[in-house]
C-alpha cells in the first residue's frame, strides 16, 4: 500500500497454509512479559477526550449537527479554504458529548475525505486531527466502529505530511496506536497507520521505538497474531527494519559515548600508552569503511591528545593526520567527518603540529565542508579548525588567502580561500558560524599586524592581500562585537577592530564596513559616562579594556581616514581634508530636510547673515583697521631716512624703526595678524632677512577672556556636566594668553582620566626583543611613565573665529590690489594670503591639533628621542583641547643656562627627532621654536632578561618610576640665575642616572609634503650630498609656482651650483657644513630670482634653520648630513624604499650612498692623519694635505689617486669593498 494512499482495513486470508507455522517449543525457552504487561508501561497522551455531564440532545437537533457537517464537506469540495473546516471540531465534540449515533458516520465522513491530499493540512490545523488523536487516547469505552474510521483519517492525514506527523509526536499519541495494537479488530489498520506515521520521519520513529514498538512487533510475530494477516507481514517487517536501525544506532551511541568517558579519564591514558596495541587498533579503525568504528577511533584519539608532546608524537610518529585529512576530503558522513574534525583540532593545538597540517594540505580540504549547509555542526567545526590551524602560523595564513581557479567566465575579483569564509559568513544565519569566521579574521591580524611593524616584507604583502581581496572582511569581527552570547568574545572583536584600523588599509576597511556592522550604537552606549557600571571586577575590568579598544579603534579611523599620507586626495594632506570637514560643520546653509516655513525662515537667516550682517561688520571691523595702519602707511618714507645700521649691513635706521612700528601696530591689531606678523616671519624667501628677525619677536597682546565664558565653555565639552564634577582642580590663572587661545592647568576627576596610555599590548616575547629591551636600558632606555594626572586645557578666545575670518577678507582684498601693480606680481600674494588662512583656520579648530598629537605618538611610540602629551579626544571639541600636562623645562632656559653635560644629547635628539618626522614620517611640526620643545629628565628602567621562563619582567613602573621632575625641579629651579651652579646641579643629576627627553608641544600646525614638494626637498637635499647644484637649481625652477615669473633662471641655476660647489670643498670637514647657512643661501636666491616656492616646502626648510640653529647653540659641532645617516639607512632599508627602487627613483639611495662614502672617508683620512702624527711620517705634509681637500679645482683626480697609491691604507681598501658591497646590496634590493 502506498503510504499516501488510503488506509483500508487488511481482511485476514483463511486460505493460507499452515506450512510456515512456527512452533511454540522454538521459545520455550524465552521468557517475556506479555503485551498486555508491556502496553500497560506505556506513558499514557495528552491529552485524551473524557465525557462531561452527559448531555441530552434530541435526536433532530444531532440530525441537523450531522446535515451540517456534511454540508461543510461539500463546501470545501466545491470551494476549498481553511474556513469550511472550522466549525467542524465543535460539531464532532458536541456529538461525543452526548454519545450521538451520528459521530461514527460523521467520522467515515472525514475520514473518506482525508484521501484527498490538500485536504490533510487542513485538517491538522482546523483541529479535526486533535480531536481524533485524543479519541482513540481516551479511556472511555468507544465502538469499534469508530475507532476504524478515526484510525483511517489519522493515518491518511499523516501521509507525507510531516506537519501532521509533528502533531502526533509531540503529544506522544503513538503511544495510544501502539497500544491498541492488541485490538485484533483493529490490527489491520493500527499496522498501516504507524508505517504511515514513521516512513521518512525520524522524530516519529525515535519516538516508536522508545514506545516499545520493537518489542510489540514481534511478540505479535510469535504468538501468531498476524497469522492469516500475510498483507500486514511486509509493513511489520519494514516498521521492524526502521525501528531496529533506530535502536541500533542509539545504542551505537551510547557505546560509544560510554567508550569517550572510559577514554578521558585520567587513568586510560596510563594504562594505553600510545605505542600500546589498543592505539594501534584505533588507529586502523580509522581507516576502516565502518562508520562507529571510524567515530569511535576518532573519539578516543582525540581524549588521548592532551599534552603537546603527545599531539606531536601522533602526527610526527603515526602520521595520524593523514589519515584524518584523508576522512575529510571523502564521502564520510556527517558524524564521521564531525569526529574527525574535533581530533584535528586538539593535535593542532600544539604549535609544531600546525605548520605540518598546512603542508598536508589541510585547508583546501576543509573549505569543502564549509558548503556542508545541511549540517550546521560540521560548518561550525570545519571554521572552527581553520582558526586553529593559523593561530601564528604566517605560512598557514599565506596559504589561507591563495588564489583559488576562476570559475569559468567569473569577472569577479580574485578568490581565496578567505573568499569563501566570507560567502559562507554572509550566507549562514548562525550566530557560532558567524563568531568564527571573525576569530579567524581576529587571528589573521593578530599575527600579520605585528609583523607589519617590524617591517616584514612577506607579512606586508599579506596583509595587503588580505584588503586589497575582501572588501567586507571586517564584517565578521563586527559580528563577534554585535553577538551577546560571549562577552569574552565581543572585547576580542573591539581589540580585533583596532588592530585592523591601525593600517590605511585596515582602517578603510573598517570604515567602508562600519554602516553594515551595526556597532555605532554599541560605541555609543559603551562610551557613555553615564552607562552603569558593573558590579562585578571581573566585569568592569573588561569594560574598561572595551572602552580603551574603542577610542583606540575611533582614534586609528580619524588618524588613517584622512590620508596621513599627504597627497591621497588631489594633492591635499591630512590637515586640509580636515580642515574642510571642519569648514563644512560651522558654515550656515540651509537643511536638506527642512520644508515649509522652516526652509524659508532659515534662507532668510543665511542670506541675512552673508548679504547684510557680515558685510556691515566687516566694513566696521576695517574701519577700525585703518585706525591703526593708516600711521604706519603715512610713515612708509621714513625708510629712506637714518644712517645705516650698525649690527644690519646696507639697512637704515629709518628703516629698522619702520619695521618696530609696523610690529606694535599688528600687535594691536589683533590675532590674525599677530599670526600674519608670525607667518611672516617665517618667509624669507620674500620678505627682507632685517623684516623677518624683527617680526620674529612678535608677541600676542591679546587680554584674557573671562572665567566665566571658559567655565561655560568647558562644561559644553564635557556633556554639560557641572564645574565642579569635572576637576579636583582647577588653576584659575591662564597659564598663557595666546592670540587664539589661553591655557589652563587643572587636574581630572579620576573617573574622567579617559584610557590608558597604551593603545594595544603588541608587545613581542621573543629573545631578540627582550635582548634589544635590555641594550636600550644599558644605552638610552625609554623611560617607565606613569601619565600625569594633570591636564593642559587650551580654550579658544569667543568669536576669535569671527574677528579672523572678517580680518582675512580684508587683507585678500589688499592683497588682490598690490597684486595688480606689474612689478609686485610675482610675489602671488593672493595665493599667500590664502596659505596664511588655510594655516589660521586650522588653529581655529583643536581636535585637529589633537589629531596631530595623535599621529605623532603613533609615529614616535618606539623612538625615545621625544614625547608627545597624551590627547583626550573624548573631551576634546572645536573650542576645547584637552591634553596631558607637560611637566618640564623650557628649552630656552637650556640655551640660556647651557646644557651642560647634557648638551650634546639634548642638541642631537632634537635634531634626530626632526629628522625622522621629515625623513621617515613625512609629517613635520611646523611650529618648532625654544618656546614649543621641553625638556624633562627620567631614569630608565632597569635590566630584565628573564631566558629562563615565558614570562617578562613586568613594564610597570615601580615608585621609583614614577614620573621625577618634580624632584628634578625642585633641584634646578633655584639656580636658574646662576650658570656655574646651574650646571654644578645637571652635573649631579647626571651623575645619579637622570637622562634627557624632548618633549613637543602646541602641534596644532604640521607640513606634509605633497609629492611636488618632497621631490623638490629630496632634490635640494640630495644636490648638496652629491654636489649636483645647476641641476637642481633647473628642477627648483620648472616645479615652482610661476615659472615664466622667475627672473633670469640660467643664472639662479648657476648660483645653485657656486653655492654647492662651495660646500664640495670643505666635504671632509664634517663641522664646518652647516646645513642652515646653506638654506639660507638658498632662499637668498629664491627671494633675488623671485622663484615661488611652496610654503610647504619652505616651512621645512625654516624648520631646517630653527633647528640646526638651536643644536648649534647646544653643540658647535652638529652636523645635519652626519646626523641624517642612521635616518637614511632606516629610510633605505624599508619598504616605501625599496618600491620607489624598483620603479626606478635611485635618488635615496644616492643620497644614502653618497654620505656613507664621505663618512667612511672622513674616517680613513682621520686614521692616516693620525697614524702618520703617531709615526712621525708625513709630520710636515699635514697642512698640503689639509690644502688638497680644501681646494677641489686645483689637484686633478689622479694626483691624489697617486698620493693614495704611493702609501696603501687598508681603511681604503675596506672603504671601496664596503662602498661596492653596499651599492651592491641595495641594486639587489632594488
């Protein structure tokens, strides 16, 4: 009978031959309880029809019950719907209640019309099978007769209908079935209706079988029940065979979970070592066609792998793992490929085993089973084993992100097998399957990143892979964050997020992922000062580590979003991209969603404001200007009056008292154009040399604003928060009154301190690392901090904004003016007006200034030559910075008292300092002045090799850590005024372990070099080390602003080349080159040919002067080009480098190569000299040979070739390997 069909009553056949009759002796011997026994064991359903108070109904009432019935039939016949069925379950239980004559025709009524298909589905969700099912569990005595029809329609409306089927189970009325199996009236349908029940539908058949239903069947086998029945024999030996499988399997199962528990148990293991011949009976197991014992070998196995060694001995030994990949890439089933899956990953615990399995092939072999969707648990294990198998394994990791074969006409972008983790993350909808897939991404960069920063050329290219070829892979470790399953998990996700973001490219992955993710209300809520705290340590101690990923992560996306690299954006660098996010918040337009009156209200304010406010009060604002500047016009002719100057060759008196006064008029003027005189300053390369010195002393006359408006200021940028709920202290007296903002010192609530220092903990532990630790402790060490819990609070002046923008209006106009006059044209004021308040308007704004001190802590994390304040961008706004407070010594008062023993130190960590931010960094401070640097002292921590154990000595500092210039001040500030005891005071400290750091402060203003500019600097820098000066005197010219404005080039070309050339003949002199002079000369030209530089450019270069200026000051000896090689062999040996190496630029690698050669120069002409005094040879020919250096034109290239050969000095044998050596390697390189 076709389960789908019809079940009819089986008719006995009494026709049959008694030929198969078994006899009763075969079971004589077996004792088993009868049916009856057994079917009284079984747990009754619910729930089951009872009868209430017997109902009388007369007998045409149930005649008209009955006729409706019939009729609802006949409307479902001719129209269909769930709703023809409805009213009839209260029909049926209206009849059982009053023991109706008519339910047992009602019942052969539906159950004839269960044999139509569509109306089964109907019939389980309108109740009719409820009402069924509970009247063949009931208790009460009911005919036959009924129970036959209700049978037929529950065993058609279970055929091949699962949700039906589903009825049944859930309720445990197989249980009812089964037990009128013992109705021998009934048997021949009861058989049917259980096959029906169970075929295809496991739940159904696990359910039977707990039942007993085995049991029943095949006592109704032996004690004849089926006898004549021959029909039923085929379903009770198919129900048989589907029960027993059943069964079978169960107690597969439970074999095999009670060989698991034996196999973990401690005492396994000792008794079955692993060269024992039980292991080796599994490990043939593994390989058998068997499937338990395949389950049961993997299990035990794998409860056996606990240590490493023995995970290590297993795959080096018994090459387990082939056999277990082998499982993998077959037919296996699911609990075979499961069980395979849990033993690999506990051998790939241990580390040495990792890297085998990836030879083996391992992930090509899983990424098959993450297209298991049928089975979710072996998708989750085949994830699961990946993340194990790359756990700081690179080669792994290499291997997981290879390209796979394109799929026939794909145009798709490339595909790795990361490609495929990612499908299956967007396609899965479980949660575990999603969290894995971002630990593996987690994994990916926890061992990539690190190694990134170590300059490792294949864990680059990696990670650029790992970008570059997934969009979206920073979505999954977006869901380990959005999950709240494991808390554990959603901090891995932040710290996972910040690592990424701590990249260019990680960082726009994030930021191209974050709409998607679904974090930002996380961020939110996990930052909010007023989220609750939790009680538990535990707890709050990840919530603060949480807290510190965040702004880490946030941090990394503002910094790497806006193109640190300078010219990502056509040309503009990061401040200017900034700068118009910052432009576009406060400029007054109309918004997008404002309609009606609303929309005409606001263009009637910003037309108002643009056409006739700012108008009127820029025409008041340059009234008040022409107050002061029109003296300061009327007296313009007193420069051609007065003698000249004493100390200012060719300048007149007249004209020096000119400049004083044009000074104190901008003084008054106000802060943009204290600003301009500062700018100004700066411009040697148009304004007079005697102009900029005076401008230079140019100081802010600005009164301090009141403490009221700075309270209320503050109080905006901490959320409104009281005053007094924000500091434990607060120094009403500005510390300093600037043109564009005052400062305050003040001390933090603790609960507002804000996050630690360190970003992320990406400390190595490895040998090299701790040796390298250890050689900084014995030779500058960086110093063990706790961060000051004070702050500096710098707060811009009220409508300072306004004051600027109006003043810039006039000076464009004025600058638009003078332009037009024929012989001033060349100076573009416009375009330096326009410069001037670019660089004006990035001052208005302090979270870009704490962006800088953002990047240049990144930049200097693991430099000890200086140190930036920490930056706290939760508090910081437009109007308010708030910064670590830099406890330390002006470095004016070291130039003025003399750095003692510390000179030297201090000079060339500045300079070193400088060199890498323009060198390396391509971010430069561009406001480097004595007032802007500070100098503090430390002690640096102490030596910690521990070889002997995994563990590190701890970076924590201890108290006599603990930030000392308190100490230290109290020691030198009363001898400010005394030099001899001043460096009496620094002799001691030197003496008692103290070091020098630089500190850098006020970074609101930075240069990048665009790709122009750099080239130019590069070509500049690399003409004076190669004595190249015409031809870059004509690349100075043809990359200027105006080059048809430039006044006889030829000759500007040749000035380049006389002033390199003068620098060629004291080459050997490493002293006597100072940098500054040069550059000076340098603008001297650019101001006499009139070529336009960039400012950009030339605020390197002042930069240059200030600083060689300053490290002269502090040591006579400094030497730029000297101090530049170790920074040129960084910038050789990394990858930016070596890329513009392969594309052809050599012009670093000159430059490095040209100054290792003078260097190694330099010191064999130093050996010979000194060889020679020490022998008396060559005594009297010093000074020929001191004249001969000096004098490049006058000795021919083989005269001092002779010379050298006449007296061989191995120094320069080694100088001319060790120079073919290098150029070799880096060609090689290249």
């Amino acid at each position: 009978m076709s389960p789908s069909g019809d079940v009819a009553c089986v008719q006995e056949n009494t026709h049959g031959s008694n030929d198969h009759q078994i006899s009763p002796r075969s079971f004589a011997r077996i004792e088993c309880p009868s049916l009856t026994q057994i079917l009284s064991e079984l747990a009754p359903p619910s729930p089951a029809l009872t009868f209430a108070a017997t109902q009388s109904l007369p007998s045409e009432e149930q005649k008209v019950l009955f006729d409706s019935l019939r009729s609802s039939l006949k409307g479902a016949e001719e129209h269909g719907g769930l709703e023809c069925f409805e009213a009839i379950p209260s029909i049926l239980r209206t009849l059982w209640e009053c023991k109706s004559l008519y339910l047992a025709p009602a019942a052969e009524a539906l159950a004839n019309g269960s044999r139509n298909a569509p109306w089964r589905v109907a019939y389980g969700q309108a109740g009719i099978l409820d009402f069924f099912l509970q009247l063949i569990a009931s208790k009460a005595s009911v005919d036959d007769k009924l129970l036959l029809h209700a049978f037929r329609l529950i065993g058609n409306s279970c055929a091949d209908t699962n949700e039906n089927r589903d009825r049944v189970v859930k309720s445990n009325y197989t249980s009812a079935i089964v037990q009128h199996s013992s109705n021998l009236e009934l048997i021949q349908v009861v058989i049917p209706v259980l096959y029906n029940t169970c075929i295809d539908y496991a739940p159904a058949q696990a359910q039977l079988g707990a039942n007993k239903l085995l049991y029943v069947l095949l006592k109704l086998v032996k004690d004849g029940t089926l006898k004549g029945r021959e029909a039923l024999v085929d379903y009770v030996f198919e129900l048989i065979e589907l029960i027993g499988e059943q069964a079978l399997t169960q107690a597969c199962l439970k074999t095999n979970q009670v060989l698991a528990e034996i196999s973990a148990s401690d005492s396994f293991a000792d008794f079955y070592p692993i060269e024992s011949p039980l292991i080796q009976t599994l490990k043939a197991w593994m390989t058998s066609r068997e499937d338990q014992l395949q389950i049961c070998s993997c299990v035990m196995l794998g409860n056996l792998a606990r240590s490493d060694a023995v995970c290590e001995k297993m795959v080096r030994d018994f090459n387990i793992h082939q056999d277990l990949i082998s499982i993998l890439r077959s037919d296996a089933n699911a609990a075979v490929l499961h069980s395979a899956l849990g033993y690999l990953k506990n051998l790939a615990i241990a580390g040495d085993n990792r890297l085998i399995f990836g030879e083996t092939g391992i992930i090509s072999s899983i990424s098959r089973l993450w297209q298991y969707d049928s089975v979710p648990q072996v998708q989750l294990a085949a994830t699961s084993i990946t993340r194990q198998v790359i756990i700081s394994t690179i080669e792994n990791i290499s291997r997981l992100l290879e390209e796979l074969p394109e799929e026939g006409d794909d145009l798709t972008p490339k595909r790795t097998y990361l490609s495929l983790l990612l499908k299956l993350f967007r396609k899965t909808d479980s949660t575990p399957i999603k969290t894995e897939i971002g630990r593996i991404v987690t994994s990916v960069c926890r061992t990539l990143v690190p190694k990134s920063r170590e300059q490792d050329l294949a864990a680059n290219d990696l990670l650029e892979r790992v970008f570059d070829l997934h969009e979206d892979v920073a979505l999954p470790v977006g869901a380990m964050v959005t999950q709240s399953q494991w808390p554990v998990v959603r901090s891995e996700g932040w710290f996972a997020l910040a690592l990424m973001a701590s990249s260019n490219a990680g960082s726009a992955a994030v930021s191209r992922c974050l709409p998607d993710m679904g974090i930002l209300p996380l961020i939110e809520q996990t930052l909010d000062v007023e989220f609750p705290e939790p009680t538990d340590e535990t707890e709050a101690t990840q919530l603060d580590k949480d807290r510190g990923n965040i702004v880490v992560l946030l941090q990394e996306i503002l910094k790497n979003d806006l193109a640190v690299d300078g010219d990502e954006d056509n040309g503009k660098t990061a401040e200017m991209q900034m700068l118009e996010i910052s432009r576009q918040e406060v400029q007054k337009t109309i918004a997008e969603d404002a309609r009606g009156l609303k929309r005409l209200f606001q263009s009637l304010f910003v037309f108002g404001y643009h056409y006739i406010y700012d108008p009127v009060a820029t025409g008041f604002r340059f009234i008040h200007l022409v107050i002061i500047f029109l003296p300061v016009i009327l007296a313009a002719p007193s420069v051609c009056f007065g003698r000249p100057s004493k100390d200012h060759e060719r300048v007149r008196t007249g004209t020096l008292w000119w400049y004083n006064f044009l000074v104190k008029s901008m003084e008054r003027a106000g802060p943009a154009f204290i600003k301009l005189g500062q700018w100004a300053a700066s411009r040697t390369d148009i304004f007079p040399p005697e102009l900029c010195e005076i401008l230079s002393f140019l100081h802010s006359n600005a009164p301090a604003h009141s403490l009221r408006q700075t309270k209320k200021t503050i109080r905006k940028a901490f959320n409104w928060l009281p005053f007094e709920d924000i500091f434990e202290e607060f120094h009403e007296e500005p510390l300093g009154v600037g043109a564009i903002a005052q400062v305050y010192k003040a001390k933090l609530k603790p609960n507002l301190m804000g996050t630690s220092n360190d970003s992320f903990d990406t400390h190595s532990y490895r040998l090299r690392d701790k040796v390298r630790k250890n050689v900084g402790a014995l030779v500058k060490s960086s110093p063990q901090r706790v961060p000051s819990s004070y702050v500096a609070i710098k707060v811009l002046h009220p409508r300072v904004e306004h004051v600027i923008h109006r003043d810039l209006k006039i000076m464009s106009f004025f600058a638009s003016l003078i332009n037009a006059i024929p012989t001033m044209n060349w100076l573009s004021l416009p375009d330096e007006v326009y410069q001037f308040g670019e660089m004006m308007k990035l001052q208005l704004d302090l979270r870009i200034e704490a962006t800088n001190l953002v990047n240049f802590r990144e930049k200097f994390r693991t430099r000890t030559t200086a140190w930036f304040p920490y930056p706290y961008l939760d508090y910081s706004t437009r109007e308010v910075l708030v910064e670590e407070f830099a406890q330390g010594i002006p470095l004016s008062t070291f130039l003025d008292m003399g750095g003692g023993v510390y000179q030297e130190e201090i000079a060339n960590e500045g300079l070193d300092a400088f060199l890498h931010m323009l060198l390396i960094d391509n971010f430069v401070h561009a406001d480097l002045h004595p007032g802007n640097i500070m100098v503090r002292f430390y002690r640096p921590s102490e030596l910690g090799l521990s070889l002997g154990n995994k563990s590190r000595a701890s970076d924590a500092p201890t108290a006599a850590e603990v930030d000392v210039m308190e100490s230290v001040l109290a020691r030198l500030h009363p001898h400010v005024n005394n030099r001899r005891d001043w460096q009496k005071t620094l002799d001691g400290l030197n003496a008692d372990g103290y070091r020098p750091q630089l500190i850098f402060i006020d970074t609101g203003l930075v240069t990048q070099l665009n790709e122009l500019n750099r080239l130019n600097f590069i070509d500049l820098f690399r003409a004076i080390a190669e004595f190249d000066g015409f031809r870059a005197g004509e690349l100075m010219v043809e990359r200027c602003r105006q080059p048809e404005a430039v006044i006889d080039p030829y000759y500007f070309a040749l000035g380049m080349e006389h002033l390199v050339l003068s620098v060629k003949s004291r080459t050997f002199a490493l002293g006597n080159v100072k940098i500054g002079d040069v550059l000076s000369e340098v603008l001297t030209l650019v101001r006499k040919h009139h070529v336009r530089l960039e400012g950009d450019f030339v605020n390197v270069v002042i930069s240059c002067l200030l600083l060689e200026g300053i490290g002269r000051n502090l040591d006579p000896n400094l030497d730029l080009f000297k101090s530049s090689l170790p920074i040129l062999r960084k910038l050789g040996s990394n990858t930016t480098s070596l890329k513009s190496v392969r594309s052809g630029d050599l012009s670093m690698l000159r430059v490095w190569v040209g100054l290792e050669a003078r260097g190694l120069l330099q010191s064999s002409i130093e050996s010979v000299e000194h060889t020679c005094t020490e022998r008396g040879t060559f005594a009297t020919r010093k000074p020929r040979v001191l004249q001969s250096a000096q004098s490049h034109a006058a000795i021919p290239r083989q005269t001092t070739a002779t010379r050298f050969e006449s007296r061989p000095n191995p120094s320069l044998l080694l100088l001319f390997d060790s120079l073919r050596v290098r150029l070799h390697h880096g060609l090689l390189l290249g």
